[in-house]
C-alpha cells in the first residue's frame, strides 16, 4: 500500500499536445505547495534519455516517484502520454495501491487540434506533424473504464476546476513545506 488516505492521486494522459502538462500544472498552481507533479516527460526524456519503449526503465522510474511522493505525504499528478499497453499495469497497480482518492483522466483532442496546439510549443521547429502522427492513438483508454474522458470542447481552466473539484483538491489546505 502507498500514500494515506489523505493523499491524491490523479492520472492525466492523453495524445502530445491535448493539454496535460497545462493541466498538471494549473492543479499544482491552483492547489499550492504539497503536489508532486510526475511527469512523463521529464523522467523519461531529460532524466534517462530513454527512448519510449515497452519495459524501459521510466515506466519503473514513474511508479517509484509517484509512490515516494505519495508515502511522503505529497498529493500526486502523474502525467505524460502513457500508452496503455505499455504503462497500464503500471498505473493499474499503482492505483490499486494508493489508499487515498484516486482519479484518472483521459484527454480526447483530435488529431488536428494537437497538430494546431502543438504549433504553440516550444519544441514545434523539432517535432514533425509526420511524427505526431506516428504517436498519435486515438482514444487509448486503459481498460476498465476508470478514465474520465474530457474533449477538447473543454477550456484549460474548466479541466482543471473539473479536476479539483472532483479530487476534493479544491477544498484542501494547501501544505507548508
């Protein structure tokens, strides 16, 4: 077992460019000091250099930092891309695990849109609408219907009111660390 049963857990996956790491970090910004934001990106890109591939080493990397995060008494966002067949046992596991709340969301942006919002990022002049499109799954849900699923209808800030609302984030006091 892993947290408390204070603790939050929220799962946040969906296509590149469907909004999570917005959202991850509108919850921490809205919640304050005491969100743990575990980001797929960071851990398997800028901390292994790891290519995403079924068994590499960021999916164990994700789960171990989630689980310390939460045994530390943080509430957790995990958040990336997650592909169900490669990290769904992960996440299924670390959900069935955590004593606290759980949550998980699934953000459905169609192609083109990613295609439009990626455009905006930083990384746009280095990522190829030929390899988004090479990522891109459509509606990879984990299985179980444990995902909420949220369309690209919603704005920003209604995903992450929605988010704290539903967690009970919204009406927690933010920690003093």
């Amino acid at each position: 077992m892993v947290g408390t049963g204070e603790t939050r857990l929220v799962v946040l996956r969906g296509n590149s460019a469907s909004g999570k790491s917005s959202v991850a970090a509108g919850i921490r910004e809205r919640f304050g000091r005491g969100v743990a934001l575990v980001g797929q990106d960071n851990l398997r890109r800028t901390v292994l250099r790891e290519r995403d591939l079924p068994g590499a080493a960021s999916i164990g990397l994700i789960d171990l930092t989630a689980r310390y995060a939460l045994d530390a008494g943080y509430h957790v966002v995990v958040e990336g891309i997650l592909y169900a067949d490669r990290y769904g046992d992960m996440l299924a596991q670390l959900c069935a695990d955590h004593r606290g709340l759980t949550h998980a969301y699934y953000l459905d942006v169609p192609f083109a849109e990613t295609v439009v919002r990626h455009a905006t990022k930083p990384i746009a002049g280095e990522v190829s609408e030929t390899q988004l499109r090479g990522w891109y799954r459509s509606r990879d849900l984990l299985p179980g219907g444990v995902e909420t699923v949220i369309g690209a209808d919603s704005a920003l800030h209604e995903t992450v009111d929605r988010i704290m609302l539903d967690t009970g984030l919204a009406h927690l006091p933010a920690l003093d660390r």
